[in-house]
C-alpha cells in the first residue's frame, strides 16, 4: 500500500514537472522581421512560418455529426487560403480538440491550447461556449462560431456570426403579421428550449408580440420531448394562428407531424438550428413542405450567391458524400470573419490575439458575397452586426432542403433593445 | 370535455408505453437484481435496427429483427457483464450498466449523427376517431399491443413453468436453486424479455407523433424510471400502473399548463417525479412494492 502510494506520487510530480515546461515558446512572441508579413509585432501562435487558430468542437457527443460538417469544410477553407499564399506570408494551421460537448473539458482544452493560437475559430455548442467566453476575454482572445445567443454580446471578443435568435424571432413575428396576414390580437405558440437558445428565441418573440399587438403562447420543452402532441393539442386549444419554434429538428418534426394530422394550417417558423433536411423524409414532410419557413442569419445551402455558391463548391470538394446544410455556409462564413480579421491585425502591424480582436471590432461594413444577408457591423460590442435575416422555405428540390424565399428586417426586428 | 378527453387518451396511450418499459426495468431487477440503467440504450439500440432495416426487409421483419435483437442484446449484457457480478455489490452492478449505457448511446449517437431516421410504419400520420377523441392511429395501436402484453405477461408469470420459475427465483434465488431451478435461464429470459418490451416500446415512442429514431429516443427509459420506482421497485402490476400515472399526470400538467402558469412554465417536466415523491412520502415501497421485512 505504501508502495503504491509513493508510486502515485512520483507520477504526479513526473506530471507537474512536465506541465510547469510546457508552455509557449519564449521565441514566438517579440517582434518579426520575417519576409512576408513584415515587421509586425507577434504574438501567441504566431511563428516566422505559420500562424495557429483553435477549432474546440464536438466530435462525439449530441452534435457530432454536424459538427463534422464544419470540421470539414472549415478545413477545407484553410487549406484553400493556405494554397493561395497564407494570410501575412504564413500558413493557416488549424488545431481541432473535441470537447465532447463537456463544458469542463472545453475549458481545459482551451486553458492547454490558449498559448498556441492567436484566436478561436469556434467553441460549438451553448454552455461549452458559455464556459469559455469569459476565459478567453481574459486573454483578450478571439472567439467566433458560438451560436447565435445574445448572451454573446457582454463580450468584446465574441464574434456573432449573424443576429441573435431572439432577432431571428422577432422578424419571424414581424414575418408573420407583414408576409403570411397575421392580424392584430391574433396569437403565436412559441415552442422552446429552456436556456440560451430557446429563451433567447422567445424573448424576442415576446418583444415582437408586443409591439404589433399580439399575444404569445409559450410552451417549455426540453430536447427529451419528441412527442408533441400534447402541446400541439394545447396550443390548438388555446387557438394560436402560427407557431415559432426554438428547439431542434426532432421537435420540429414532431410538432409539424401532429399539426399536419390534426389539419392545423397554420405557418411554423423555426431558428436556424430547428431544421435537418432529414426530416423531409419524415412523417412530417408534408406539412415542413406546405407550412414550414425559417429565419437564419445564416443564407441556407441551396442559395445562389456567390458566398454560399463557393461554400457548397468547397463543401463537394472536400466531402463528396457530406450531408448538406446550414453547417456549410456557416462553417465558411466563419472562416471567412476570421480571415479578415487576422489580415485586419496583419495590416495594422499586430498578428497578436489582442490585435485579431481589435481588428475584428474596427470591421464596420464586411461584404460576405450574400453568406450573410446584409454587410455587417462589429464595431458596437452590444449591437449585433445585422438584424436583417434570410427568409427560406421547406423545399424537396433544393439541396440541403431549404430555398431561400426573401431578405426581412422588421419594424420590431430593428427596434429589439439588448440590455 | 373533448379537449380533456383527448390529453386523456394521449396520456393513457403514453402511460401504456412506458408501462412496457417499466416493466423491463422490474423483470431485470427481480430476476437479477440489477437496477438496469442500460435500459434506455437497448430500447434505442432496437428501434434503430428496425429504422435502418425497414427500406430493405419491410417494416415487420425489420421489427421482428429489431426486437430480436435487443432481446439479444439484453442476454448478451447479462452473460457477458451481470453474471460475473452476480455476488458483488448491486450499487457496482447498477454504475457498470450506467457505464454500458454510455458507450452504447455514444456509438448509437455516431451512427445515427444529426438524421432523424424515419420508422416507415404502415400506420404513417394516420389518426383514429371516437367519442370526439382523435388520437394517432400508432398510440391506439400501442395501446392496445401494451395491453396483450400485459395479459401475455400476466399468463407467462401465472401459467407457465419458465414464468413460475422466474418468479421463484426472483423471491427467493438460494432456496429456487435448490429446488432445481437454473437462475443462469431465469436470469437470460428477464433480460431478453425486457429488451424485447423495450424494444416495443422503442419503435412506438419513435413512431408518429415522433418524427423517428433520433439517439433522444434513449431518454425516454428515463421517463419510465419514476413510474417503475412509484410502482414499487419488484412488481409488474406496480410499473404498469405507474406508467399510466405518470403518462396521464404529464398530459394533463403539458395539456392544462395555461391555466396552472403560477407553478411556473415547463411543468410538464417536473410531474412524474412530483407525483413519485408524493407517492413514496405515502408509501415508501411504492403501490404495488414489497414491504420490507424489517422496519424501526
């Protein structure tokens, strides 16, 4: 017994002793004359070479498959910049960790990997991302790919690839009263996640309910709810005229399956994450094709400018037999914000963490070649950089099941306060 | 009236269904005495087999396979991992199945990734129609297929040798050995029978007004766990009951949330373990639970 415990610690100081080592390398940060990107100050990642960027994602836990999508096509999109010479005379180099949606593990991940990137090219998923916002503030680090929760907007470092979903929501009532004939007094079930998706969602929603003069169901799921039809039976009940939904696509389905069959006409407009092209195949189909839209910051995959036409090129390029979605042009869209920014803090003489950030906040008219739906704006921390969203509907015939139906940013859309 | 009608027949037809998988969860324990926390993934592991099949072999044999499958599964737990574990401590059994839960549900999960694959059941979206209750035509079905296996349970545990058997072993497994029964065969035939009923219940819950197999399905063997311990942890009556408290309880708590907003939103939720905590303040063995022998 007594051996075993000397055993025991003899590893933990081996470990110690070798994590006290492990840190940068005292050469990587100073100033660089290197050819190139010349005489700009360096820092963490950066090498005379190769500038390194974090990718901390979900590759076996709830979200792994469409987390592979964005591994693969954000790869790609490296790989194609670094053929076309690099940003700064260096190399891209992309670091993938998996955090397995594990809050604690992401943290640690970036802890391990914060000294040898200049930024973070994504940290997927709510709460993992959550844990790490206020960390990599600290280090003043670049953070993009983390949804689309207001929450982000506390952070200077944060940066939202698109609106928040509770503007999403919001346009999707204005969508509602303006686009499908809506009227004053009508209601709207919104059906939602607790948390900083789903509630972010129905604020929004609420906000927008108020100000056009309507009134809002709410109904409370959780991702364990993949039968609706008790809440479908109360929303029919109480006599809600359209449905928002905040949740993911197995309660899309769901909720759709039991309107369709209960001969609820009604439209459903869902957050960018509520949708799979699966579910077309589904019970369901019938109804997404007839009833369903959904409002994204992000221009869904079948759309034909030129932004997310390149997206999907890529996407056949690198993974012929990939499942298409809104993953693709997000993932290049994000590749695409973090490029400027990197050459915003190459130009300005900084290839530092601090300088991708200050970069990335003196951006005030981005052209994203339709990715997005308007330029946008990062230089107010608390703002988000559009408020104008893609309108896209349910559609057989498009690859990755959505076609792009409209642009829209209504009157509560663009009056939505963020406290 | 029809509005409560109908949350009725919707949370009857749920509580029938996790009546199925509570029941799995009392045969596991009363035949081995392992608190199968596995449960949800065996169910999950069926229904998939059956969604991936059914393009190829049709929906009944794909079923057939599926819960054949998680029948075998469910033995295949039991000989590889429980019977070695026989003597131990049911505290180690119960955190290996959590173990076996987790890597079955991580590889299910990278199987099935982010697609909801579709259970190309006959019945599709169709509804059933009486006394004005509408409900889908798969939870009348499930409903009623519940109900025979109730009655095919009752008759196995009642008249058969093999039943008879198992509920010897199950009340006593020393004296049954001696009396000459195999607790290695009782053991085997609870496990395959409960993830048969799992798998049942399975393609069911995956089944319309649910879109289809998607790795959520596993934790519904989660909402099951309240009815089988309200139930009381060894009885078959007790977990069927108990699913029909907690599927009626749910629907109507989902169904009437409007009008109770002042316990707050998401209700629903938090309803099968209300009422499992009230029922063991009441009856700390459950409804149908064996008393402890010995009380202070």
């Amino acid at each position: 017994m007594k051996h075993r415990t000397r055993t025991v610690l003899a590893v933990a100081s081996c470990t110690l002793a070798l994590a006290a080592c492990s840190t940068t390398d005292p050469d990587a940060a100073g100033t660089d004359s290197g050819d190139g990107g010349s005489d700009v100050e360096t820092g963490a990642g950066v090498t005379d070479e190769t500038i390194g960027i974090g990718m901390l994602t979900d590759l076996s836990g709830p979200f792994a498959a469409g987390a592979a999508v964005q591994v693969a096509e954000t790869q790609g999109y490296w790989d194609r910049v670094n053929a076309d010479g690099g940003i700064c005379g260096r190399d891209i180099e992309l670091q993938v960790q998996d955090h397995g949606y594990d809050p604690q593990k992401a943290v640690s991940l970036f802890r391990s990997m914060s000294s040898d990137v200049i930024a973070l090219q994504q940290v997927l998923g709510g709460p993992t991302s959550a844990a790490v916002l206020p960390l990599a503030q600290q280090d003043g680090m670049y953070l993009g790919g983390h949804g689309w929760a207001s929450v982000a907007l506390e952070y200077e470092n944060a940066q939202i690839p698109g609106t928040t979903y509770s503007v999403e929501s919001a346009n999707a009532v204005d969508y509602l009263v303006d686009e499908l004939g809506l009227q004053e007094g009508d209601k709207i079930g919104v059906v939602y996640f607790v948390g900083d998706f789903g509630s972010d969602s129905l604020a929004g929603a609420q906000y927008a309910a108020a100000e056009r003069g309507l009134e809002i169901v709410p109904v409370e799921i959780t991702p364990r709810d993949t039968d609706l039809s008790a809440q479908v039976s109360a929303l029919q009940e109480a006599g809600v005229q359209g449905v928002i939904l905040g949740a993911a696509p197995a309660q899309l389905a769901s909720l759709a399956g039991v309107m369709g069959s209960l001969g609820m006409d009604i439209p459903i407009i869902g957050n960018t994450p509520t949708f799979g092209p699966s579910l077309l195949e589904t019970t369901a189909g019938p109804t997404l094709l007839e009833n369903f839209y959904t409002t994204t910051s992000i221009a869904p995959y079948s759309s034909d400018e030129p932004g997310p036409q390149a997206a999907a090129e890529l996407y056949e390029e690198v993974a012929p037999d990939g499942e298409l979605g809104w993953e693709v042009p997000l993932a290049y869209a994000q590749g695409e914000l973090l490029r400027d920014a990197i050459e915003g803090a190459c130009e300005a003489g900084t290839l530092t963490p601090e300088g991708v950030v200050t970069a990335m906040r003196e951006t005030s008219d981005l052209e994203t070649q339709g990715l997005f739906a308007t330029p946008l704006d990062y230089t107010e921390v608390t703002e988000p950089p559009t408020r104008t969203v893609y309108v896209s509907r349910a559609d057989a015939d498009a690859p990755g099941g959505l076609a792009v139906v409209d642009t829209f940013e209504g009157p509560s859309a663009a009056s939505y306060g963020f406290e | 009236m029809s509005y409560l009608l109908t949350q009725l027949a919707n949370g009857l037809s749920y509580g029938l269904v996790l009546g199925l998988i509570a029941v799995g969860f009392v045969i596991v324990f009363t035949a081995t005495g392992v608190l199968n926390f596995a449960h949800g993934s065996v169910l999950l592991a069926g229904a998939y087999l059956v969604a991936v099949l059914q393009p190829t072999v049709g929906f009944w044999a794909a079923a057939a396979v599926g819960i054949a499958g998680a029948a075998l599964l469910g033995v295949l737990i039991n000989a590889v991992l429980v019977r070695n574990l026989a003597e131990a401590n049911p505290g180690t059994a119960a955190i290996l199945m959590l173990g076996v839960d987790i890597l079955l549900l991580t590889e299910l999960t990278r199987r099935i990734g982010n697609r909801v694959i579709p259970m190309g059941a006959p019945w599709g979206a169709d509804r059933v129609e009486f006394a004005g209750v509408s409900l889908p035509t798969s939870r009348a079905l499930a409903a009623l297929v519940a109900v025979v296996l109730f009655a095919a349970l009752w008759f196995l545990f009642a008249r058969t040798r093999t039943g008879v058997a198992m509920r010897a072993a199950a009340a006593d497994g020393d004296t049954a050995s001696l009396m000459g029964i195999r607790l290695s065969r009782t053991g085997a035939a609870g496990w395959a029978l409960a993830g048969a009923l799992a798998a049942i219940a399975g393609i069911f819950l995956a089944s319309f007004p649910a879109p289809g197999v998607a790795p959520t399905v596993a934790l519904s063997a989660f909402a099951a766990i309240p009815a089988w311990v309200l139930g009381g942890f060894d009885s078959v009556v007790g977990a069927i009951v108990g699913g029909l408290v907690v599927g009626v309880a749910t629907a109507l708590a989902v169904g009437y949330e409007a009008e109770l907003h002042v316990l707050g939103s998401g209700f629903g939720e938090v309803v099968p373990y209300l009422v499992m905590i009230l029922v063991l303040l009441v009856r700390p063995s459950g409804l149908f639970g064996s008393k402890e022998a010995v009380r202070v």
